[in-house]
C-alpha cells in the first residue's frame, strides 16, 4: 500500500539554513515527508494556495517581510495549517509573541538538530490533528447511527437513548516517555473510555497506534458493550490505547510506554472495575506488563486486571487463536444458515493478523479452500487453494508474503473483488464502501475486524442479496477469550484448550441462532438483529437497575 506523506514546506531565504533543514529531516524524521522550499513569501504563497499542506516551517525575517507581518500574512493565506516559527536567539522575543499570535510552536535556529527538529514537527502536527478530529471520527458516527437506529426499533426511552450515546467515564492521560536514546522525552497522549458500568466491570482492548483520537476510541468501546450484550458477558464495553507508532518502538521503549501508561491508569482499572484486553496491535508481553505494574501499586498479584497474558502469568491457553477459530465457526454457522455447501468452498481473507492467519488454518480445517489472502506487503491468489503451510513458512521466515511464489500477486482492491463463498475483511474499517460493494462476488461477507463495512455498503449488499454477518458475531473471539481468562484467573483455575473451544462454540451457537431468530422474526438484516438483542439486553438492565439518586 501506498505510504501517504506529510508535505511540508520551508520558507527560508537563507539557502545555508535551507539546506540544513532538509538534511535534517531526512536524517532524523520519523514521519514520512517531503519538503518543498521556497526563499520568498510570494513564491511559498502560491504553493499555499493550491493546498494539500500539512505544516509550514517560517523564517519571520524574509527579504519582503520581516517580523510579526510575515505570520500575518502566511496566516491570512492558511488560517488552518500549522506554522512552526524558526528564529534566532537574537529575535526569541519576537517569535514568543508569534506564538501568541497563532504560530504553533518556534525552534531555534542556533541549537537545530535532527531529534529537536522531529519532535517539534510531530508535536505540532499531533496537537493540530487533536484539535481538529478528537471527536470528528467516521467510526464514532457509524456507532450512533446503528445504535440509534435499534434504538428506534425498540422503542428506547429517549433518555436512556441519550444516556447511551456518550460514554459514563473518559480518561485522557498525558506522560513523558523515554527514547531508547536516553536524552530523548518526548510527551504522549493516552486513553481510557468506559462506555458503560451498568453490567459489571467493562472490559475493552489496549491499542497502539498513531492516529487514536478520542471518537475513535470511543466508538470501540461502544462496539465492545454491543458484543459483551449480545453474548450476554457480564461486562460494560471500553477501549483505550496510546496514540504513537508501534513500528518505531523497540521493545524497550514498547515495554516503557505500556507500563507508564497503565500507571497513569490505575484508579479507573482493575479485575472488577475495568479489564485491560489487548487490541490492536496488541502483544502477549505488553498485557504481561500491564498486569505487572497494576500489580506492583497494589502490592500482591492482580492477575484478573488484564486477559491475554503470557500463560505463566494465567494466561488462557489458545487465547490468540481464538478470534480466528471463532470466526471460522462462525463462517460455518452461517453456511448452515444460508444453504451454502462448506467443503470446497473458497475463502478470501484481507488481512495475516490473529483473525487472519489462525482463521485461514480453521477455514481450511473445515474444509473451505482459501485462496486468496493479503497483508501489508500486497495479496495473493491461487484459485486452487494456498498452501497455508508453505505460506506460513515464508511469512515467518521473510517477514511478509511480497516474494512469495506459489501464487500470484493482486493488489487488494482486486481481493476484494474476486469470485468466492465467504470474503473476510480482517484488517481495518472502512474497507467495503459504496464504491466497491457492487462489485464484491462474494455470497457471505464475515466481518473479521471491527467496522469493515460503511453504512451505505450494508445497503448494496443488502439488496445484491450477500450475507453479512456483523463484527458484533464475527469479530467477537477477543472478547470471549477475555471473558474466559478473567474468569479462569477469578477461579484460580487452569483451563484446558479443549474446555476453552466447547464454551466458545457453545456461545457462539447460542448468540448466532438467537441472532438469525430475530432477523427472521423482525425481517431484518443479521446487523440489526444483532444490534437489536445488544440494545435490548442493556435497556432491560438499565431500566432494572433505576436510577440514582
């Protein structure tokens, strides 16, 4: 996939200092960028004005403009795009009052190195993005529309509607994090929502990534109540995470930014008040150390606080291939359901996550084909059936599926596209649009990863006829296996990986025909009735429970 890249650009009539700028971002920058520089104000106002600029970088003292006149004028072009003064000790007064002015931040000219110069530039453009999209999220939109939507249906008291639209806690942390380069600290935002208290301890991944914001994370946690509701856990749904790149992180700094955080936690978490799941992104040894360092305030062992751990530290056996043999059965269910013959049939699967590699092998099991799978590098296809086991090998001997050559290469648009029983997006949301959806060939679309279909995506397919089993039953293997963890640690018990997979088929079963049931009975998609037996569930217990005071 293609890279998108910051554009920024340098206004900078010193060709010297140009020049120094450049090399210094590309030897130090850890977002990928380009930099278009100009000398004059003029010239760089032109270029302004076609647009697609993320930061300008501004000498105030240019050969037709000097001084707070110069920010006036850049501003006055692009009121909305970040502005990072550069200045010299000789003129901090002048680039102090610039900031005052509107400028987002300022760097000396004097002390300019590679790290100084990164870390003003992502600082900005994470505050500018913060600013702008904190709860301006796609996702978070799509979860009101489909709750209000079962809302509707079920005649939900309008204040308990609106109760449910907003999370009841929110926690957004701020914390100092140590590079691996030990003069190096930077500053990185983390979150916490609990979306709902009412049944239980609320339970919700931890995730990493680079672009969280808070609508985001809360319209996780939403989709993590539905599915708690829906398999009738006793749990709220939350979510949280840190938003910073894992792929820059080794593994010390990983171990530091995980720790740092779930002490900035420990008041809201705990095995009856919040459980830490992993998400995205997510790692066996980062729930080991969350599960430590809530440990180490508490002052005796709280293996209940997070699920996912090394099993040492209790543990489920099976945990991380538990979202993919959940979904497979899940797929074979919905064959049962839709008359669709599961030997021989083929699977597409976008995404080589937990739910994409260990789901292909229980697809296969089942005696599906799959023939065509992707993952960052690019897909590929054999109509014949991959041979997982070569794959696998490849995978882990090169670290991607690029290069391997027992089946052809196709870009993942195309993947999506191709002629098969059951499709499997698995990576990210938003992967079935309007665009697309008319020209999936797929009779059954499993919703492998959370939010994979767009609201007017389910309405074309709906009308092509293609089965869409939602993420609420499909993506819903973390949170089982979660469930099963907390429990196993709240018992001081051992689970084996037999028992593991009879109590998740067992609920799979139960969720899946209650599901069908409703869609029959209501005329309605499986979405809906899945979101109507969630809903549902909550609106008995919050009207069970009252109100207080």
């Amino acid at each position: 996939m293609s890279e998108t890249k910051t554009t920024i650009v340098l206004v900078e009539d010193n060709p010297l200092q140009r020049r120094l700028i450049e090399r210094l971002m590309a030897a130090g920058s850890r977002i990928p960028h380009v930099i278009e520089s100009y000398g004059h104000l003029e010239s760089a106002q032109e270029r302004i004005r076609r647009g697609g600029v993320d930061l300008i970088l501004l000498d105030l003292v240019l050969p037709e403009t000097q001084g707070l006149e110069t920010l006036a004028r850049v501003r006055a072009r692009a009121p909305t795009v970040p502005v990072i003064v550069l200045t010299g000790v000789d003129d901090m007064e002048t680039a102090v009052r610039a900031v005052s002015a509107g400028a987002h931040d300022y760097v000396l000219k004097d002390k300019l190195s590679a790290a100084r110069l990164d870390r003003a530039v992502r600082y900005v453009l994470e505050r500018s993005r913060v600013r702008a999209t904190e709860w301006s999220s796609p996702m978070l939109r799509l979860a009101h529309q489909q709750f209000l939507k079962a809302a509707q249906w079920l005649a939900v008291d309008d204040n308990l509607r609106q109760r449910l639209l907003f999370p009841q806690r929110t926690r957004l942390v701020s914390f100092p994090f140590r590079r691996d380069e030990y003069d190096q600290v930077e500053t990185v935002f983390g979150y916490r929502v609990q979306h709902l208290l009412t049944m239980g301890p609320t339970l919700g991944g931890m995730r990493y990534h680079e672009d969280l914001s808070l609508g985001d994370i809360s319209a996780l946690a939403f989709l993590a109540t539905w599915k708690c509701a829906l398999f009738r856990l006793p749990f709220g749904g939350a979510k949280g995470g840190v938003r910073i790149d894992p792929s820059t992180l080794s593994n010390d700094e990983l171990q530091r930014v995980t720790r740092r955080f779930i002490f900035e936690l420990c008041d809201v978490i705990g095995p009856e008040r919040d459980v830490i799941a992993p998400g995205l992104a997510g790692q066996e040894n980062a729930m080991g150390w969350a599960m430590d360092t809530y440990s180490q305030q508490r002052g005796y062992t709280v293996a209940g606080v997070a699920t996912g751990k090394p099993e040492v530290l209790g543990g489920l056996p099976g945990f991380y291939t538990m979202s993919g043999v959940a979904m497979a059965y899940i797929s074979a269910k919905a064959a049962d359901y839709a008359d669709i013959e599961v030997e021989g049939a083929r699977a597409v699967i976008q995404g080589f996550g937990h739910v994409g590699r260990h789901g292909a092998q229980a697809l296969q099991e089942r005696g599906m084909r799959v023939v065509a799978m992707s993952d960052a590098s690019g897909g590929l296809h054999n109509p014949d059936g991959l041979d997982l086991d070569a794959l696998y090998a490849w995978v882990d001997s090169t670290g991607a599926m690029h290069g391997f050559s027992e089946a052809d290469p196709i870009s993942h648009p195309k993947l999506l596209e191709l002629d098969c029983e059951f499709l499997v997006p698995a990576t990210r949301r938003a992967q079935v649009t309007a665009e697309n959806a008319a020209r999936l060939q797929c009779r059954v679309l499993i919703e492998g990863a959370n939010g994979p279909t767009s609201a007017d995506a389910d309405e074309i397919l709906q009308e092509r006829d293609v089965l869409v089993v939602p993420d609420l039953l499909a993506a819903a293997g973390v949170t089982i296996a979660s469930y099963f963890e907390w429990l196993q640690d709240a018992q001081r018990q051992r689970w084996s990986e037999a028992r593991v997979q009879q109590r998740l088929f067992a609920l799979l079963d139960e969720a899946f025909a209650r599901t069908w049931q409703r869609a029959q009975a209501e005329s309605v998609d499986l979405r809906s009735a899945a979101m109507l037996e969630a809903v549902g569930h909550v609106a008995q217990a919050k009207m069970a429970r009252g109100l207080f005071p």
